[in-house]
C-alpha cells in the first residue's frame, strides 16, 4: 500500500505530466569510461579542481562521489536548462556519454582528508544516525550508510548507486543544499522527492549540525 501511495504521489507530480520526472528506483548502471572521461572535464576543474577537489566552500567537491550521482546531477542540469544556474551552459554541449565519462573520472579520483576530525557525539552525528523523533527527523544513514559513504546496498544493486555519499562533503554546499530540500518546490527525480519530506522538518541548526559533521567524516 506504501508503495502503491508513493507511486500515485510520483505520478501526481507536474514533473511526471511534462516528461521531466525520472524514477531512478530502477535506474541502470552508469557504465561510463573514466579514461575517456578525463580529456573531458577541462570545463569542470575552474570550479571542482583538477581532481574534483574543490577549493571554493560553496562549489561540492566531486573526488570519489558515486558515478552514478555525478551522473544524475549532470544530466538534471541539461534537463532543466535553468538560466539561472552556471552548471547550464557548462553541459548543454555534452553528450549523454560524455556526461557518463566525466561521472566515471570524478568517481575514480581520490577525496582529500578533511582538515578537522569528526566527533561521533556531535549533534550532526546523533542526528545523522538516530535522527530526532520529537522534531520528526528520520536518520540519515538509511539512505547514506552508517559513516556517510553511501546506501549500505550500493553494491547489490545499481539504482542505489543514485544516492550519494556524503562523507567529506563541503559544508556550505550541503548547507546549500539541504535548505534548497527544505525550501524549494523542485523535485524532478525520485531521490529529490525523497529529500524533500526528509528536510521539510529540519531547522537551520540541524542543517548546519549536519553538515559540519559530515564535512569533518573521511570518504
């Protein structure tokens, strides 16, 4: 019945009536080329440097983010088209299988070691594993693995390679992020669709609890 709900809420969506609403719970692999991918992200380092290790706080740092995430986001940006964001412009030119390649060398290349060390008893990290019943905030770790790495079936099954890791994770992007969830009306895939009921109840303190810990988590 759950399901069944679930299903009538996707199809409900104006997203889904428009052709712009992508299911990824049965999503295939990415199976993009990360050699190939490297010749092609000459655009992508300016922002998320050489490696996908971005320097500037605000822009998400791509180093051994799941491909098929990277992907997912790439091709969300092409099928927007939203003028106001500076990813636009950046893959309209791209192919699907660039976007695959380009997804495969951000996955293959190594995240840098947060400066900070994070503490297990932090309140992001209570509420990354617990959540908070009382202000209707489910755990995290369901979705993204006990220590932030990604859902804990990944490997068993390829649409949950869709959900990323989190571990190591700018802080103001996931701050960014997480309000935009909470805020915003856009949900075009699933995943999104899932993220906004997780975020709808929480506050701007569990949102930056959140994201410090999981800045100062090791992917």
């Amino acid at each position: 019945m759950k399901r069944l709900y679930a299903i009538a809420l996707l199809l409900a969506s104006p997203f889904a009536a428009a052709g712009e609403f992508v299911d990824l719970r049965d999503a295939p692999a990415v199976g993009g080329d990360a050699a190939a991918g490297s010749a092609k992200v000459m655009v992508c380092v300016a922002c998320h440097g050489p490696s996908g290790n971005a320097v500037v706080p605000a822009f998400p740092a791509l180093a051994g983010q799941h491909a098929g995430y990277l992907y997912q986001s790439l091709a969300g940006f092409r099928r927007r088209a939203d003028p106001a964001s500076p990813m636009t412009a950046q893959v309209q030119t791209l192919s699907d299988q660039d976007l695959r390649d380009i997804a495969a060398y951000f996955a293959a290349q190594r995240r840098t070691a947060p400066i900070a060390t994070a503490t297990a008893n932090a309140p992001g990290a209570r509420l990354f594993r617990d959540g908070d019943p009382v202000r209707g905030i489910v755990p995290c770790q369901g979705c993204h693995g006990l220590d932030a790495q990604g859902h804990p079936q990944r490997m068993q099954a390829a649409r949950y390679d869709y959900y990323p890791a989190l571990a190591g994770q700018q802080s103001d992007y996931l701050v960014a992020r997480l309000r935009h969830y909470r805020d915003s009306a856009l949900a075009d895939t699933s995943n999104a669709r899932i993220m906004q009921g997780i975020a709808h109840n929480l506050d701007d303190t569990a949102i930056v609890d959140l994201a410090a810990w999981l800045a100062t988590t090791p992917r």
